[in-house]
C-alpha cells in the first residue's frame, strides 16, 4: 500500500475522488488548492492504495494528473480533528550532491515543528520514492490544520519557522540553503483525514 500525492488541473476534483475506490484503495480525496497556494496546477490529489493514480484516472476515463509521487514515510503524527480541516503539502527538492548530514538535519527541523507550532495537528515527512515515480522532488512535508489560519498565521509567522526552517530554503546562508527555489506550496479544504494513524 502506498500513499500518493498528485497535482491536477482545478476541475473535475470529485470525478478523481471517486475514480479511486474499491479492493486495495484505503483513501481517496481531492480538492481544489486555496488562494495563497503557489506553484502547483490548481488542485490536489491525495490516494493510499495499491496502484497509481494514472491507473485509476485512465480506467475513469480522465486527464492524466499532472505530476504524481510516491511517498516513502520518514515519520509522522496523528492528532485526533473532527470535521473538515485544512490539508497542506509542501514539495521540495534537495540540491544534488547535499551531504547527508545537512539532509538530515533539515529533515529534523521539519519534523521538530509540531513540538512548536501548536496549530499543527496530523503531520508527515516523507522522501519521495525515486522507484516507484522518478522525480524533480525529494521530500513531501504535509499537515492537517482546523482553518487556514492555523496555517497562515502561527505557523509561516512562527518563530521556530523563520529562524530553525527557513534558513534551509534561503541560497544565500552558507551551509544551510540546501533547498531549491522552486517550490510547491499548496493547501485545501478535506472533508476527512487524509493523514491517518494507519
């Protein structure tokens, strides 16, 4: 079983929602990205099951997603939240030839956040799985939020953020900006965990 994340055009969510189910799917939800959202494709699909999105776009008859990779866990939380809540992902790519130590030092900055930002509820690390969906992108950071503004405000406005995280995302800091400028940052409303205690 595998978990996916996959970028889509911002129409037809719910068709992709329900293309994938039956034996062997464990969750299915799409949604179109909110305003403040940057660099994805307008909308946001997130699959646990045993094959790929393509596979279940193609059999329901729809446009292939636009970009798609299989996640490869790292570490996660899961926090209880009733109702719908806000699901963010962020994509991100190493610079090639980073030394493991620095990878993994940004890694436990990102995965110290929920300690700090309390507005933070289910959280997941992963690197994405190179075998399975070869890829520009190197680690997924996602988070599940009551309302925007648990993501909006206290977490991009933490202190933790700006001073511990951020450093890693800025070229100019000598032996700390590891990450490449081009980001997908992107967020949505989901009726129903996407990030599970499974």
């Amino acid at each position: 079983m595998t978990r996916w994340v996959t970028l889509l055009p911002d129409h037809s969510t719910d068709a992709y929602s329900k293309a994938a189910a039956g034996p062997g799917v464990l969750g299915s939800s799409a949604a179109a990205d909110l305003p403040g959202s940057f660099g994805g494709t307008g909308a946001t699909w997130d699959v646990t099951a045993e094959r790929t999105p393509a596979d279940f776009a193609a059999e329901a008859g729809l446009p292939q997603p636009l970009d798609t990779v299989a996640l490869a866990p790292v570490r996660g939380g899961y926090a209880p939240l009733r109702g719908p809540r806000v699901k963010r992902t962020l994509l991100l790519a190493v610079r090639p030839g980073t030394p493991r130590t620095l990878v993994g030092q940004l890694e436990a900055d990102l995965m110290a956040m929920p300690e700090h930002i309390s507005t933070i509820r289910s959280w997941s690390l992963s690197r994405v799985d190179q075998t399975l969906t070869p890829s520009h992108w190197t680690h997924v950071w996602e988070q599940e939020y009551a309302d925007v503004q648990g993501l909006t405000g206290e977490y991009l406005g933490h202190p933790f953020h700006w001073t511990c995280v951020d450093r890693w995302f800025d070229g100019e800091i000598p032996g700390a900006g590891i990450v490449e400028p081009r980001l997908v940052h992107v967020f949505r409303w989901s009726p129903e965990p996407v990030l599970t205690s499974r």
